[in-house]
C-alpha cells in the first residue's frame, strides 16, 4: 500500500515522515527528487534559459535565491513548475510502481495542487492553523508576515486540503503526541483497507 503524506508548508510533513522512518517503514520525498532534478544539467538549461540565471552560483542553483525569486513572481513560479512538475511526476510514478508490499510513504507536497490522488492508496493530511502555518514560515525563513502570506498564495488553502481529506494528523502538539498520533492513523488505515 502506498500512502501519500500531504499538507501546506511548514505543517510539519517532513518531521511526519522522519518519524516513519524511524518507525521502520518505506518513505521518500518529492522534494529530494525535485533536488536532485535541480542538479541534472538540462534541468539547469532550462532553468537558466527560462526563469533566471541569477539563480545560479558557479553553475549550481542556489535555492534561496530561486525559492524566493519564484514566490515573488508567478509568471516564474509557474515557468519553474512547467520544468519540474512533469519530471517529479515521473519519478514518483517510478518509485510506486516498484513498491510491492507492506506500506510505503511518499511526502508529496503539492498532492492536491496536481491531482494526484489517483496514484495513491490512501492520503494522510498533516495540518497546523493557516495562522499556525505563517507563524512558522516567519520563524523558519526569518521573514516577515506578508512574505509568508504570499508563499502560501502558491498552494490550496490548508483549510480547502482538510476538506478534502479522509485521514488528517493535526502537528501542534510535542514530537510524542505526534509520533502516537501517527502510529494510531497507520493502524487506522491498515483496519480500514483490510
């Protein structure tokens, strides 16, 4: 069974699956993928080519500066989502296709933003407050309220994605409520699908 885990930025996904992984299960990242694209040179050509070079130091793609030129300007959000989305999409699709048994997790960040629920046997929503959410960017990125307003104008809202979500984790509480809180949802799941 493969299981994607989703939610908005800075609601605590990857912590969600560290925790996985520490528990003995499959996990992977879209975002390790999308990193690793970032490194293939026709990746950068295209990149240079259609979004900026100014982006790159020494022939790599500095993604600071890249993250926050694309959430300043959508005409290059969506000219960086044009290069990558198609070839993220590939990738994961690989990797599910390769998962035989037991349960497999892949954090999947934009899963509702692409539509990717018909890949996945069941999807885990990791949620915090939109309020929660801008709080965090703030403190993670050292920026201000505004800025973390405007990286979440990229994504649905949390609430919208909640909406849509059968299994949901709320991750506002300490690592051990949440690492009980994932371990009560995979056996939730399991009953349920079997």
């Amino acid at each position: 069974m493969v299981i994607g885990i989703t939610g908005g930025i800075c609601c605590g996904k990857t912590t969600v699956l560290s925790v996985l992984k520490k528990l003995n299960f499959k996990v992977f990242n879209v975002d390790d993928i999308s990193h690793d694209l970032l490194n293939k040179d026709e990746v950068k050509e295209e990149i240079k080519e259609k979004i900026s070079k100014d982006v790159f130091c020494d022939n790599n793609i500095d993604r600071k500066k890249l993250a926050s030129l694309i959430f300043s300007d959508e005409k290059k959000r969506k000219a960086l989502n044009k290069i990558m989305h198609k070839r993220i999409i590939a990738c994961m699709i690989d990797i599910i296709s390769k998962q035989k048994e037991g349960l497999t997790f892949i954090e999947v960040p934009l899963l509702y933003e692409l539509n990717l629920e018909k890949y996945f046997d069941e999807i885990i929503l990791i949620y915090v407050s939109r309020k929660e959410q801008i709080k965090r960017i703030m403190k993670r990125d050292c920026t201000t309220e505004i800025k973390a307003k405007d990286m979440l104008l990229s994504q649905i809202d949390i609430e919208e994605k909640k909406k849509l979500s059968k299994y949901v984790i709320e991750n506002t509480h300490s690592i051990e409520s949440l690492e009980k809180d994932i371990k009560e949802m995979v056996e939730r799941i399991k009953n349920e699908c079997n």
